[in-house]
C-alpha cells in the first residue's frame, strides 16, 4: 500500500506508475488542482522491495504556475509504503539448511517407549534463534512433526511483530516533511536536477525523472542499503 501526500501536482503518480503492471485506486482526496492525499494499492513483481526506496519526504524547487508573480516555491510530499499480508504470505517460508535438528530421550509422557528412546526432537532455526521442542508424542518422527507447527508459529508471529514495525516507522516519517528531511530533491529552478540525499546519486533530467525513470534511483538506494547491512555483520 502506498499513501501518497502531495503538496502541488508536478511531483504526481506518473513517478510511481511507470513500471507497475497494476495499480487499483483506493482512495482520493484533492483540492483545486492538486493532490492533497492519495491511497493506492500496486500489485507486480518486488513491488514492494522496489517502493521502499521511496519512503521519505519529496522536496520540489520550481516556479510555480499559480504564482503571477514567478517567485520561485518550495513544496512536500512524502511516501509510505506497507506490504499486504494477504492469504498467499500466511506463512513464514522454512529452509531446511537453516534448520538444527537435535534428537534426545523423552523425559515426559508417552509410555515407556518413549521415555527408552532418543524420540524427543528439538529444533532451532538459525537464522533467528527461535527453537521448538516436543516430547511428547510417542514416535520422534510425531514430535518432529509436533515441534515444526510450533516453530512454524513463533516465525509467523515474528514476522507478523517485524511487519507492525516497519508499518510503524513508515507512518512515522509521514510527518516529518520540511527542510533538511527531504530524501530527495528535485529542482526545476534555477538549475535543473534530481538528487538522492541519501546516496548522492543524482541526474541533471528532472522531467523523466518525474515520468517514472527512477530506476537509477532505487537501484542506488538498494545497493547502498545492502552494502550498509554487510558493514553491520
């Protein structure tokens, strides 16, 4: 989901409408001419892990075309972008080479082949620590079963707790919009430029720019967002 808060119509949805494959409206609110506030749900491949790169306030330099007097204006908008758990993601994909799977006697119920045998099984999942037991099925192949539904939730439930986050810090940056927040700058006057403030990367064409040529953009941010998450290994 994206929530689009734009301040003047130059910087509209054209920038974000040139590479989906579709995008249903959900909602619209304008005044005049312009923009004040649009909700629009996007569907396509990595839709998601491209538009996060947008997420952040938008700043505009221009001569305004309501402004009979030609002074140079300054406006706003931001972005927020929230991935939609649908049916299709209502469950955490498990690898089994990220799994540790340890085998020791049963120590609870279950009869004496249980407690005669290495039946019990406790799983890690590695990449996050989460582990799940279980004990007390009478064969080790019944309580790997068991102890794999257990992990499968606590994942699920992680993931769930790691989606409000991010869906948090990304209405949150929904009101910090003035100067020197700005991820991006896009400047029609007195010069002609985009930049990204983030990673520097910047383009001397703001009118394509404006028509959807962002890749140059999102690829930069990604890049920079991955080399940043080795550094922090």
């Amino acid at each position: 989901m994206v929530l689009y808060n734009a301040l003047q119509q130059n910087l509209n949805l054209n920038l974000y409408c040139y590479y989906i494959i579709l995008i249903l409206p959900v909602s619209f609110v304008s005044s005049n001419l312009n923009f004040q506030r649009a909700t629009i749900k996007v569907d396509g491949d990595y839709a998601y892990g491209y538009a996060k790169a947008e997420v952040g306030a938008h700043r505009l330099v221009r001569i305004s075309p309501f402004d009979s007097n030609k002074r140079r204006h300054t406006s706003f908008a931001s972005v927020a972008v929230i991935p939609i758990l649908g049916d299709d993601f209502s469950h955490v994909q498990i690898n089994e080479s990220d799994l540790r799977i340890e085998r020791y006697r049963s120590g609870g119920p279950g009869g004496q082949h249980a407690n005669t045998t290495d039946s019990a099984v406790r799983i890690t999942h590695i990449p996050t620590g989460v582990t799940a037991s279980s004990q007390n099925e009478r064969s080790q192949h019944q309580n790997k079963a068991s102890a794999m539904a257990v992990l499968q939730s606590r994942l699920d439930q992680l993931e769930i707790v790691r989606q409000a986050q991010i869906n948090a810090e990304h209405t949150q940056s929904l009101t910090d919009i003035n100067f020197g927040s700005q991820i991006r700058s896009y400047v029609l006057h007195p010069y002609r430029m985009v930049k990204d403030h983030r990673t520097e990367y910047e383009v001397s064409d703001p009118d394509s720019v404006l028509q959807g040529d962002v890749d140059g953009f999102i690829l930069s941010f990604l890049s920079s967002s991955l080399d940043k998450d080795i550094e922090d290994d």
